[in-house]
C-alpha cells in the first residue's frame, strides 16, 4: 500500500485524506498546531467560543456536487443544523438604514424604495444575482483529468452564463457601482465584499445564499472540522500535531517524504502540501523549484492582493440575541491604522446556541477588513516593540463604537481578544496575514492549478491557493482533486465515496 503524507490538516487536507483511503492509500497527516483546522478554526478565550473563519458557506444545498462532496469529508451530515441568515446585512448611514435581504424579490422592493432614482439599475443587479443563482464551479473532478463528455456537460450548464461569468470577472465592485447614482448605494456594493473584489465574486456569492445554497453549520468552523477529523480518523487515516513540516525532503527530483522541525524523517510515495503556496514554495521547497503560474502573482500585489482584517472580540450578554447578525456602520471617528477607516463590521453570534458562553455571554466581532497594506502597518510595529500598544488601542476604538451601537448593554461588553494580520500568518503561515486565497480582482487571471511543480515527481499542491480566490469550496475541491490526481498518476481508478 501507497503511503501519502499530507502537510497542513485543514479542510483541504482532510478531503485529500478521506478520499485517499477510500482509494487504498496509506495517509497520515501532518498538523504543525496543536488543533487540527488550519484557517477553518474557532478557539475560546474567557470561557467563550471565538469562530475563526465561517461567515457563510456555500454547497449546504441538498443535491448539489458541492453538497455531496461536503457530505462525503464529513463537514456535513444528516444531523447537522444549518443556519441561514434572511436579512444578510444592516447598513446604517446616519438615521437611514438599508436592509440587504437573502430573498431577492425583498431586496428588489427595498432598494428601489431607498434609492428609486436607480429603479432600472438595482432590477438589473438583482437579475444578475438571480443568474448567477446556477453558475458552479467544476467541483467533481479537475479539468484536465475531464473526459469530452465532462466538457460537453459543462459547457451545456454553462453555456448561458459564461458570457456572465467573464464579462463581471473583469469589472471590479467599485467601478460598478459608479453606475447608481445613489451614494449610499454605491457605497454599499463598493463596500460589500473586501477591497479590490470583482463583481462575479460578490454576485457568486449572493446568487447562492439567495437560492439557500449558503448558510453556516451549527458549531461553527470548530465543530465542522473536529467531525471532518473524526471522518479521517474512522476511516483509518494517521494524524500527527503540533507537528511543523521543516522541509520536504528530495532525492533525484522525486519527493521520497517530510523533514520534521524536530528533526524525525518521515518516508512517503507522495507527498501532498496544503499550506500556503509562498510557504510552500520559499520554505518547504527552499525556493529551488519555480512555478510560472503563482510566481508571476506573488510578485504582482497590485492585480493579485490578500484579504485579511483586524478584528476586536467582545464579550457581550447573550440577550444580544434580538440584534441583528450583521450590521455596518460608516463611523464619524475613522479608526487610524494604514489609512483611515471608517467602515467597521460588527457580527453578532448570539443566533446559535450550541456554541459556548460563560454565564450567558455571547461574542461579537467589531471588524475593519482591509488588504496587503494593513499587513505591512501591523508588523512594523511587531518590529519595533509597539505591537501590543497598538492591538489595545485599536480594540477600545471598536469597543467605544459597539458601545454606541448596543447602549443597553455597553457596561457589560469586554475585550477578550484582539486578532490581526499578524495573528494569521503566525497560526497559518499564510501570505501577509491572509485567511483566503490571492483576491480575484478585475486585473488578475483566474487560477485552477494542475497541482504539479514542473521538475519535482510525486508531489502535489493543493488548498486555497490552487483554485480562483480561496475560501472553503476551493478548499475541499482540491484535497479532492489531489487525490483524484494521485490516482490518475499511480495509472488507478478513482474510487468516489458517495458511488461505493
């Protein structure tokens, strides 16, 4: 039996892992943090669950290839309670408040009401995200292990919206929405995704929670990967923690296993990386092979940039239950960090009851989103010494602003945590910060990596990184496509889960 070691056991690494085994393979994971999950993660501080990662996930819809494949890794079962959220967001501008509602007939009605001057706009943005309610990506098998039949089914259930797909690929959100004339509304689709988003992904992203095909799992991202482990781990797979990867260790151009950080050599026949790509590429691989496709976007910032944010985790009683899950508000006061920022994201997690609160407290997360700058800022100040200085202002900024927003309940809300780009790249290795992938921007060209470094046998990537602009699909569709394409490689027929 074939043994595959698989860096990094996050979503990705726990799919390629589940699908190996049902394949015949030998795997063992293996996990440099102490909790297995890698950017798919929730951890506790003053008695509370803090979530990491879920704000909604796409393919919780029943018989789609998503939903299957989510089901096969164990992410989803039967008994698992979905979380669906009907009023997506509050914006507040001054005494004005505007309701982004899932259903899209209500966010017809009540756009055209606040900004009527944009009657026949908004009824096309709306026809959009009705169209885009079908567009999937190839989520069964990767594109060059496709038959002409697979193709010909692709371009039969695309045909009518790749046109779509293409054309809002390469138009950013804010140069969209300078067609409303609505500044309000401009602000908000400017707004609505991280900075320097293309409108296919926010429409993507809306045209599926509107057809109930988004949602967030009961638990939250801990609890969804602690049942994809316990799915591993039934199924036979291996898993070692609080074990880093130092090297992948080459003979000959053929990966033959893993170097440890605390110096064990563990053999393998292939060897499947799931961390980030410049970590893999610089650390794990020394910089010794190049890779055309990520080179050339690791040093283009500009057209292919990371998300990331800083958040302030507020401790607040669990009657926060009859506010609103996501509310935005344009604050007078800009919080300075890199630049001034005066939107602040403020997500209420008081909607699900399995997640743990000490004496009945909830949390909410006061968040400003940004970009590769807001990375730079926050490690020179690492650098220098005032790190901490920092995260503590920042966090009573977004404390004071919570406390405006929530007066009922102001003198009982605390700071028990303060996350940062900082915190990412520490936990995940990950670019600047990053918990995603490269942003897709109007600019960059759309990734689907084969997996393969040219020069190097038995090894393959996957994660994130490997599929368009990240996030938790692309996750599992590549630990399945590297196990698909270990199996094409070894000359063996991919066994599906969900087909036994």
């Amino acid at each position: 039996m074939k043994k595959v070691i698989i860096i990094g056991g996050g979503v990705a690494g726990f799919a390629a892992g589940i699908y190996l085994r049902a394949n015949g393979y030998e795997t063992e994971i293996v996990e440099k943090n102490a909790v297995a999950g890698g950017a798919c993660i929730g951890w506790e501080r003053s008695g509370c669950y803090i979530d990491g990662c879920i704000h909604w996930m796409t393919g919780v819809k029943e018989h789609t290839h998503l939903n299957s494949i989510w089901k096969d890794v164990g992410a989803l079962d039967d008994g698992t309670q979905v979380f669906y959220q009907d009023d997506l967001m509050h914006m507040k501008y001054g005494d004005e408040t505007l309701v982004f509602w899932k259903d899209t007939k209500k966010l017809e009605k009540e756009l055209v009401s606040f900004a009527p001057e944009d009657e026949k706009e908004i009824k096309r943005f709306v026809k959009l995200i009705r169209r885009f309610q079908k567009v999937n990506p190839p989520a069964v098998k990767p594109v060059e292990l496709m038959n002409l039949l697979d193709l010909l089914k692709i371009a039969f259930t695309m045909a009518g919206d790749y046109y779509w797909v293409a054309k809002t690929s390469k138009l950013s959100c804010k140069d969209y929405a300078k067609r409303f004339k609505n500044k309000h509304l401009q602000d908000l689709i400017s707004d609505f995704m991280a900075p320097h988003y293309n409108l296919m992904s926010m429409l993507y992203m809306l045209g599926h929670i509107s057809a109930d095909d988004g949602g967030i799992p009961e638990g939250g991202s801990l609890e969804m990967m602690k049942r994809m482990e316990r799915k591993y781990l039934d199924v036979g797979g291996l898993i070692r923690k609080a074990s880093p990867v130092e090297k992948v260790r080459i003979q000959d151009h053929k990966v033959v296993g893993v170097k440890l950080k605390n110096g064990e050599e563990l053999n393998s026949d292939w060897v499947i990386s799931t961390t980030p790509i410049e970590h893999c590429l610089n650390d794990l691989l020394d910089g010794k092979f190049a890779d055309k496709i990520f080179d050339e976007k690791l040093e283009n910032q500009r057209d292919y940039p990371i998300y990331t944010f800083t958040t302030a985790v507020l401790k607040c009683p669990k009657r926060m239950l009859n506010k609103n899950l996501w509310e935005k508000r344009i604050v007078d006061k800009p919080v300075i960090m890199d630049r001034a920022y005066d939107h602040i994201s403020f997500r209420n997690y008081a909607y699900d009851p399995t997640v743990k609160g000490a004496d009945d407290y909830c949390i909410i997360q006061a968040t400003i989103h940004s970009d590769d700058d807001m990375y730079y800022w926050w490690k020179n100040h690492k650098n220098n010494g005032t790190y901490k200085q920092e995260k503590q202002r920042v966090a009573n900024e977004l404390l004071g602003f919570a406390k405006e927003i929530y007066p009922d309940v102001a003198d009982e809300m605390e700071i028990i945590d303060v996350v940062t780009p900082c915190t990412y790249e520490r936990y995940l290795n990950s670019r600047h910060g990053s918990f995603q992938g490269l942003v897709h921007t109007k600019r960059g060209k759309s990734i689907m990596h084969n997996g393969r470094i040219k020069g190097l046998k038995n090894f393959i990537l996957s994660g994130q990184y490997t599929i368009q602009s990240g996030g938790l699909p692309p996750a599992v569709m590549s630990g399945r496509f590297a196990a698909q394409r270990i199996c094409s490689s070894d000359k063996k027929k991919f066994i599906d889960i969900s087909k036994k």
